[in-house]
C-alpha cells in the first residue's frame, strides 16, 4: 500500500474505506491530529496550512469525520488552499479516502464543532475536467484562476447520515 496519512482520527485507527477496509493497515501509516492526548505520529491543526510534509510523500490519505470541523462555510479560498495541500503531499496517483456528515442530517450542522459541510457537488470543484465541461453550461463558478490542483472523483456512496467518497490527485 505505501504510505498512509491518516489525518484527525483521535484515537481511532480503523480503515473505514478503500481497499480492504475494516481490516488492518498495510504498509507506513502516519497519524495526525491537533490533540496531543490521542498520541499522533504528528500533532498539527489541520488550519494551518502549510502541512509538515515533502512534496508526493503520500500513496493515500485518509480522513473521517474531521474536514466538516476546518475551516467556514463559503471560505473558499481556505477549502482550495488546503485540498491543493492535499493534493500537493500525495503522489500522482495517490487516493484521498473520507467520510463528512451528510448535509441534511442532524449531524451535518447539529454538531456545534462543525464549521462547513461538504457534499457531493462540493466535489466537483476539485476536478479541472469539470469546469471545462459546465462553466458557461451550468450555474457552476470558476475558480480555475485560482484553484491548479485536480482531483478526480471516483467513487461515492450516500449512506443514512454520512457521505464517503474517494478521489485520485490527477498529476
């Protein structure tokens, strides 16, 4: 498998989605989180931008339940900032694995820790292709003069109060 960042798991370090998941990881698995009491491999708020690592460091990273709690709804300047961050530490290839709560779940804004959420539509933003396919055919803004990075969704599921996606950095 490579090497792993698993970003603001606490304590946990169960693989939720990706290749065999629910099951032990393989390969070099960093941990990081912004509580000290979880005892990460890295102790980073994941805000602050630049991350700690090189450049194609990573094979995947994987987040659960942590992107709703960084950065505020309608900042979109922090939300391509730092998936352009992700984008920068995987290599080419590399999968970026998460779940966020579902939007219209009592989760998505009940939680009083959550700061933006992030849905299916939210996605596309992150894929170059789709700006060339829907900017001046469909109501989508462009941030292409601002957003280089490109990520590829390629799987999705829509569960009871979560959404699970995983995307690949297209270099």
């Amino acid at each position: 498998m490579g090497k792993v960042l698993l970003i603001g798991a606490g304590s946990s370090k169960q693989k939720l989605i990706g290749c065999h998941e629910n099951v032990n990881w393989c390969g070099d698995v960093v941990t990081l989180d912004n509580n000290k009491d979880h005892s990460p491999d890295v102790v980073w708020d994941l805000e602050q931008l630049p991350y700690p690592f090189m450049d194609s460091e990573f094979d995947e990273i994987h987040g659960y339940e942590v992107l709703e709690h960084t950065g505020f709804q309608g900042d979109w300047k922090f939300f391509f900032d730092q998936f352009s961050e992700f984008h920068r530490i995987l290599k080419p290839g590399g999968v970026f694995c998460a779940t966020v709560p579902r939007w219209d779940r009592k989760w998505g804004w009940g939680d009083p820790s959550h700061k933006r959420i992030i849905n299916e539509g939210t996605l596309v933003f992150l894929d170059q292709d789709e700006y060339k396919k829907q900017v001046g055919h469909t109501a989508m803004s462009d941030f292409r003069y601002y957003y280089k990075a490109d990520f590829k969704c390629v799987w999705g599921e829509i569960g009871q109060d979560i959404l699970k996606f995983i995307l690949v950095a297209k270099k």
